[in-house]
C-alpha cells in the first residue's frame, strides 16, 4: 500500500473519530490534536534521559533552593484548589461514588467540572519540572523508570480524557492524585527549606504508603464497573485504561517499597545531632 493511501486512510479516520470529541473544549490551549502535547512528552524524555545529564556532566549543580521552595508550595496550593473543585463540581455534590456518568450539558457544575479536568491535565505538564530539577542539580539517581514513566503517560491519557469524557467515574482517581500531592509537595517543600526543616520529615515511609493506598483505591473505585449489571458511563474504554493505570502503579510502587524498606536500599541514614536527637537524612 502505497504511502500516501495510507496517510489518507490516517487522516480520514482521525476526522471521523475526532467527531465525537467534547466540543466544549475546542480551542482550549493543547487541546487541539494530541500533536502539541506529544512534542512537549518527547522532549520532556530526551532531555532527562539524553540532553540534560549530557549538558550537566561537566558543570557544577544548579542551587535552586529557592526555586524549588516556591515550585513545591506552589503545587501545594494548586492541589488544594484542584481537591476543592473536583468535589464541588461532583464529588461533594451529587456523584454517588459509583456509576457517575459525563455531564455534557453546559450547565455551570459541568462546565466547573470541565474545567478542572483541564486544569489537572496542564498541571501534569508543570508536574514534568520534578524531573527537570533532578538534572540541573545532578541527581540523576532519582531520575528513575517509575518517575519518568509516570511523568510522561499521566498528561498523555489525560488529553483523551479531557477531550472526550471530562467527568464522571473516571474523574475520581485525579481527586485522590490531588489529595495526595497536597501531601506529598508539602513534603518535598520541607526538604528544599533545608537541614532545619529535616527532623520534621520523620514521615517519609508513611508518605510512600500513602501513595500505595491511592492505586488501591483507585482500582478499588474504578472496578466496580466490571460488576454493574448496567452502567451508561460513556467511554467504557477509559475505564480500562484507569484499571491498567492504577494496577501497573501499584506493582511499580510496590517493587520501589520493597527495595527502599525491605531490603534498606535506598532508606535514608540516620544522623545524630548535637542534642542527641536521631532524624532522617532526606536528600
């Protein structure tokens, strides 16, 4: 087949399933195609992996000290406003927490619930500058698979769920992400304000399980779909994808548990300060 029947074909099946798009996204910032977002993902990957450790490798480590205490708190109260606007756009307000279809009427909860799918979805893109910092400040031990991956598939399904089904059942996953990076920004906010603020992080394993216990609900939430005698949520297929994602997660955070607190590889040492008080090291 020749190359430019196959493009036509391409192009043709794009438009037809682009049909059934949300059309009160429309025009949005990178919600066009998933074109933009899919350059933005790519370059995100080249330079942690690539570019970046390349171009630090015989430099000195940036100090952003500041930078990083502002960008985490930053995200704290961003988290906080996305928690907040998840449940009073549904959650809070009418979802049963069971079979909670897409409203896609232009009522203003429907369109506060859009909205906040939206702003959740380019939140991811600034969520990307975790990993960027790693590099600057050549700690590319904590650039891992698990961050990466999680860093680049997380605003990648999130442009088809934006674009298609901003609301409902699939929704409820991002409000837990929510909860839970309120907590975990506020941790790493802490560690950037420096050795001070290090005896108040005694809570460092707790944080893990915390996050342990989200993709178990997650999934916990999301499959009751497979037992529901009758559920008209709109694209079964996000379900799956939400199945996938919070299963793949657990195992992946699971594997980090065991190796960080099971078998101690990368537990933080001890210290002893001068008034014989034991805190955590937190890098």
């Amino acid at each position: 087949m020749a190359f430019n029947e196959l493009t036509s074909r391409a192009v043709l099946f794009y438009d037809e399933w682009i049909k059934d798009a949300d059309p009160r996204t429309r025009g949005w910032l990178l919600m066009s195609n998933p074109l933009p977002q899919t350059i933005i993902i790519a370059s995100y990957i080249y330079f942690v992996w690539s570019l970046g450790p390349r171009l630090m490798e015989n430099r000195k480590p940036f100090d952003l000290k500041q930078v990083l205490i502002i960008y985490n708190f930053g995200l704290v109260a961003l988290s906080l406003y996305m928690s907040y606007e998840f449940l009073m756009s549904g959650w809070a307000t009418g979802y049963s927490f069971r079979c909670d279809v897409v409203d896609y009427s232009n009522s203003p909860q429907a369109l506060r619930m859009v909205r906040v799918c939206w702003l959740y979805y380019f939140s991811k893109f600034i969520e990307m500058l975790d990993t960027v910092f790693f590099v600057l400040r050549k700690k590319n031990s904590q650039v891992t698979f698990l961050h990466v991956y999680h860093h680049s598939i997380m605003p990648f399904t999130w442009w088809f769920g934006v674009k298609f089904a901003p609301g409902g059942l699939g929704t409820f996953h991002a409000l837990l992400n929510c909860i839970v990076h309120v907590i975990m920004y506020t941790y790493y906010g802490l560690s950037a304000m420096g050795p001070a603020y290090h005896k108040y992080l005694w809570w460092k394993k707790h944080l893990t399980t915390i996050q342990l216990v989200q993709f178990v609900i997650v999934t916990s939430h999301i499959s009751q779909y497979f037992f529901m005698k009758d559920c008209p949520y709109q694209y079964p297929v996000f379900i799956y994808i939400i199945a996938l994602y919070g299963l793949v997660f657990l195992v992946l955070f699971l594997h980090f548990w065991y190796h960080a607190y099971t078998k101690g590889k990368r537990l933080p040492k001890l210290l002893q300060n001068g008034n014989g008080v034991y805190r955590e090291k937190v890098e």
